[in-house]
C-alpha cells in the first residue's frame, strides 16, 4: 500500500473468516476501457485473497491526494472522487472528506467490491478557470512599482510513503486475530 494513495483497508466479517489478505498496488487504465470522468490521480487495484467476499458486510477505504495535487487541479477535496471499474464501466463510490493531515487532503470511502478503482477530481473549484464576461477595459493606466517574482517549475506531487499505512495494516491484522480468537 505504501506506493498507493491508499493508507488503510477496513473490512468488517460477517462471521468467522480464519484468514484473509488484501493486497493494493498502483493499477492503469485498461486497455479496452474509457477513463472515468474527470481528472486522474491514479488508478488502485485492490484485490482480497484467502477468503471470499461474502464473508465481509463492509469495505472501508482511507486514501490520501496531496493537497498541492487539487491545488494545481483548481480543485478542492470536495471535489475528489472514487470510480470502481466494472463490467458496465465505472461506477461512482461516495467518498468522505476527513480532513487534513500534513500536506495531504484526507477521505473514506465505502466500496461493494474489490477491484480496480480510480481517485480522480472532478472539476475545477468555482472561479477558477472560468471566463469572465465582464467589459475588458481597453485603456492601460500606468502600474505602481510591483515585481512579480517568476513562477517556479511545476511537478506532479506524489505521496510519500509513510508509516501509517504499516501501522493501519498492522492494526487490520490485530483486529482481526482478536475478532477470531472470540470466536
């Protein structure tokens, strides 16, 4: 999960499942499929082995978009979106703002099924980008002293890998020994 926008994977059994193992990696576009709407922040193939997925009432995703990402978008979190790819094209997930945390825009998400999904935005935030339909003034008017300094170069942001996903994967796995050993 560590190279994944993903941080955590929450999965609540139904009854007793002996053992499960969920894997997540950086996924691509398939080749006979159309993009989802909007913009793309990457494609997450999530895949469970060693149980079936009627054995679990829920599926929670915790992923993260760097808030300089939405920012060179013109987007906000609000705006943020998780597509699952299916045999009838992308179906839209609902998706959860939590927050901030470092640099990251922080979102939840509950999904009905493995597979491969897509973070994307979904527009430009209001005002931004948009055409102004105001009279453009055709007089110049001589400007104070102001320099502006010249824009730095642009670079795609990605996350870094950290901790936490270790941590939440660490603590899924203590859960789920506890749920087993009740039982």
């Amino acid at each position: 999960m560590d190279k994944t926008a993903i941080s955590a994977v929450t999965l609540t059994a139904d009854g007793n499942v002996k053992d499960v193992m969920v894997t997540v990696a950086k996924g691509s576009l398939p080749r006979d499929a159309e993009a989802p709407a909007g913009t793309v922040y990457q494609y997450i193939e999530t895949n469970l082995h060693k149980a079936a997925a009627e054995d679990f009432s829920a599926l929670q995703l915790r992923f993260a978009v760097p808030t300089a990402w939405l920012a060179a978008q013109g987007c906000t979190g609000s705006q943020v979106g998780l597509f699952r790819h299916t045999t009838d094209g992308w179906q839209e997930i609902p998706v959860e703002v939590l927050g901030e945390e470092g640099s990251d825009a922080i979102f939840s998400a509950s999904a009905d099924a493995f597979g491969l999904f897509a973070i994307t935005v979904t527009g430009k935030a209001t005002g931004v980008g948009e055409p102004t339909l105001e009279p453009i003034e055709t007089e110049t008017t001589p400007s104070a002293d102001v320099t502006t300094p010249p824009a730095g170069p642009t670079t795609e942001a990605t996350p870094t890998p950290g901790f936490g996903a270790f941590v939440a994967l660490a603590g899924l796995g203590a859960v789920a020994f506890q749920g087993l050993r009740r039982k």
